[in-house]
C-alpha cells in the first residue's frame, strides 16, 4: 500500500486551493481504498480510534442526509474533508494531494516541473510573540522560471502582486494571534479599514505560482540583503535534465545531478564512463540546489561511487534499518569534491553526508537544507493521494540532519568560488 518516496521535492505546480469542509458520507468512504481498510488500521491503536472514526461517519452521514441546500460539489467538500484530517497533524510537509496534483508530482518525477520551477516549502519561524510559518524557495531548478528571474535558495515570498504573504501552523487558535505583530511583521500599511491590504496564504500562494504561461510579481527578503527584492516571474513548464557533465580542465570532470529522478542512476553511470575514457581520475559532483527525489535512484547514484553505508531511516516502532549500497563495477575510485548549498535536500544530503562521513569526498559550499524526512505517498481509487510523513533518514554515522542541514567540509560563498575551490582541492598532488 505504501509507496516509499522521498518528501519535500514537491513543485510549486503540485500546490493548489483546496478550500476545508466536510464531505458527504458516500462519496468519502468511496475514495479510500476500503472502509474496512480504515477502520481495520485505526482498530490497531484501540478502540479511542474506532470511536473517533466513529464519530466522524455520523457526522458525515447526517450531512448526507439532512443538510437542507443542494450540494453542488461534492468531489470539493470530500477532499476537504480529507486535506483537514491531515491538516491536523500539523506537519507542515504531509499533504492531500488532487488528482491534478498528483499528476503534477509524477511529472517532477520525470524531470518536469511547471509554474515557477522551484521547490516551495513552509519553515517555522517566531517574530516578537507570533509564531508564523515563512513561505521559503528552498530549491531552484536550473532553466525554470524562478532561475531566470534571479530568484535563489533561501529566499523568502513577502509579497504575490499586490497581495501580502502569511501563513500560520495548523493548530493555531486564530483568536490568540497578535494582530499588531502581524502588521509589523508584514509591514502592512495603515490605512482605512475600507482598503484593507489583502493576506494570502501557503495555498493560495502555489496556487497563483502554478500557472504555466501567467506573469506574477514577486518580492521576497533574501539574507544579507537589507531591502527586499522584486522581480517579475513568467510562469513555465521546463524539462529538466537529470544529470549534465562535462570536463572542466585536465583530468578533472563535471557531474551535475540535478535531482534523483527516474533513470537517473543510469544516467550518472553513464556519464562516468565517458569522463574515464577522456582519462579524467577525479571528478566534482554538483548537488548545489539538488532537490532530492527518489531513494532508490540516490542508492543507484551512490553504488557508482562507493560501496556500504550511506545511511539509516529511522520509522515508527522500528528499529533503524541501514541503507546499503552493493558496488556496481567499476566504481569511481578517484578523489571527489562535492558542491552543496541551502538547495541540497533529502537524498541528496543523504548522499553528501555519506561521501563526507566515510572520506570518500571533500564537501565544499554552504551548509545544506537540513531536509531528513522519509514520506510515503498513499494513492487512493480515484487518483489522488496522501502524502505522509513516515520516517527520518540519518547519516552514516547515525546523525540527524534534519533542521540542522550538513556542514560542508570548506564553507564557501559564491557558484564560482565554489566551482573554484573544489577544483583546486581534486587538483593538488597526492601526498
């Protein structure tokens, strides 16, 4: 039932509106995979389960059956019904995904992304009193919208047109909210309550930033500046490759991987045969804005260039279980310097980590995103699906990265310096 797949390379073309109710009892219980199913699951933690499944069918049924107005879109208030059941988890990375959305992620899957081609995330954040979730570019993909733009990792979305950005955690009683901090925090103008400047939310964000072939005007804060930015975003669809390479000077190769999506371990072994046959003997692996992906194209990725550990994850109930890699010949075994920044997420930390921790490669850049989530995606009948947080990857040597991100072995600023730097490291004689 459960498909294994990494979180958080999640396109901004995945998020749309789903506006939160509840469903009528038929057409819900005819989207999970069987009634008996759901309740045989909640079953396994008590009866408190049961009786809250329980409760929530009666409730549906008699929406069903008494509400006095035509429901004109159930298929609406169902997948409402749902998207707030996961809601309630308050994990910011667990979702209800559209039939729509879904398509979406099995098109990044393949290496095609839509909108603003970037991945969008929501992070905790405090200002003065208010706990607030900061709506944050935490990946660029190379070619896409955001890319042309100029928009980088790490930036922060204040503003969507005219419209101010703010998003709040699902438990948060709206009542409590500081409204004075609000207003400070977004810099909101005081005016007439007759123009009232309009909020929107995470959703509501993705859903404007979904749209190949709109324009939209973005101003995000970005570290180290002291104003904001702003810059205008044509909306597109790019198709994005999985691995580039090239060789650089001498001996020594390029390799991008850009994500680890399908085919993308095929991809890396070829590109390293043909750095061999133009005799490079060392080679800088390029995971700078990397967005993870798949676990099994990172294991694929990894057998080209090491052999054992590259990690653990960690479930609910479970002991750790190790994530192995056997060598696919011939392994790389030559020196490897490898490029991260705030864009490298999930498996490819993974990755980075393992290369580093075992001494197999020089990390070199800015601290890493600090994405160390396992999530599943659960397909229901009719095309849409769940997706759960599930696990916590951890390094080889058994540390959690998640929030904290990998630090690099020479911290570096700048794509050219960092190109620079890790040239010069694969370069030097051996000692």
């Amino acid at each position: 039932m459960f498909v294994r797949m990494k979180r958080a390379f999640v396109p901004v073309a995945l998020i749309v509106v789903v506006l939160g109710s509840f469903a009528v009892g038929r057409l819900l219980r005819g989207l999970w995979p069987s009634e008996g199913l759901l309740l045989a699951r909640f079953s396994e933690n008590g009866g408190d389960g049961l009786a809250h499944v329980g409760v929530f069918k009666t409730v549906l049924d008699v929406l069903d059956k008494e509400y006095y107005d035509k429901i004109s879109d159930k298929r609406k208030l169902a997948y409402g019904a749902i998207e707030n059941m996961v809601a309630s988890l308050n994990d910011p990375y667990s979702e209800f995904l559209t039939p729509e959305r879904r398509k979406a992620l099995d098109d990044a899957e393949h290496g095609i992304f839509h909108g603003l081609g970037a991945v969008v995330v929501r992070r905790p954040a405090r200002y003065k009193n208010l706990d607030y979730m900061e709506v944050t570019i935490a990946a660029v993909v190379a070619g896409g919208a955001a890319h042309k733009a100029g928009l980088r990792s790490g930036d922060v979305i204040v503003r969507v047109n005219d419209s101010y950005v703010f998003d709040l955690p699902a438990n948060v009683d709206l009542d409590s909210v500081d409204e004075e901090a609000v207003i400070s925090l977004l810099s909101l103008p005081r005016q007439s309550m007759q123009k009232v400047p309009q909020i929107v939310s995470y959703k509501e964000v993705m859903d404007v930033l979904s749209r190949d072939g709109s324009q939209v005007r973005l101003i995000v804060k970005r570290a180290g500046e002291s104003k904001p930015i702003e810059t205008r975003v044509t909306l597109a669809e790019v198709k994005v490759p999985a691995v580039e390479w090239r060789v650089l000077r001498g001996s020594v190769g390029y390799l991008k991987i850009s994500g680890f999506t399908a085919g993308c371990g095929e991809e890396v072994g070829k590109a390293l045969s043909e750095l061999r046959s133009r005799g490079c003997g060392a080679v800088v692996v390029d995971l700078r804005d990397n967005f993870g992906g798949s676990v099994d194209e990172m294991r694929a990725v990894a057998a080209k260039l090491m052999a054992g550990a590259v990690g653990y994850v960690h479930r609910k109930g479970e002991p750790r279980k190790l994530l192995s890699v056997a060598p696919e010949e011939p392994v790389f075994n030559g020196r490897i310097a490898v490029l991260v920044n705030q864009g490298t997420m999930g498996t490819a930390e993974l990755l980075a980590s393992a290369l580093k921790e075992r001494k197999l490669g020089v990390l070199v850049g800015a601290r890493t995103f600090g994405d160390g989530l396992e999530q599943a995606l659960v397909p229901l009948e009719d095309g849409s699906a769940i997706k759960l947080t599930v696990g916590k990857f951890l390094t080889a040597s058994g540390r959690d990265f998640g929030g904290r991100g990998i630090e690099p072995s020479y911290l570096v600023s700048g794509d050219d310096r960092q190109l620079a730097k890790a040239l010069e490291l694969v370069s030097r004689p051996s000692a």
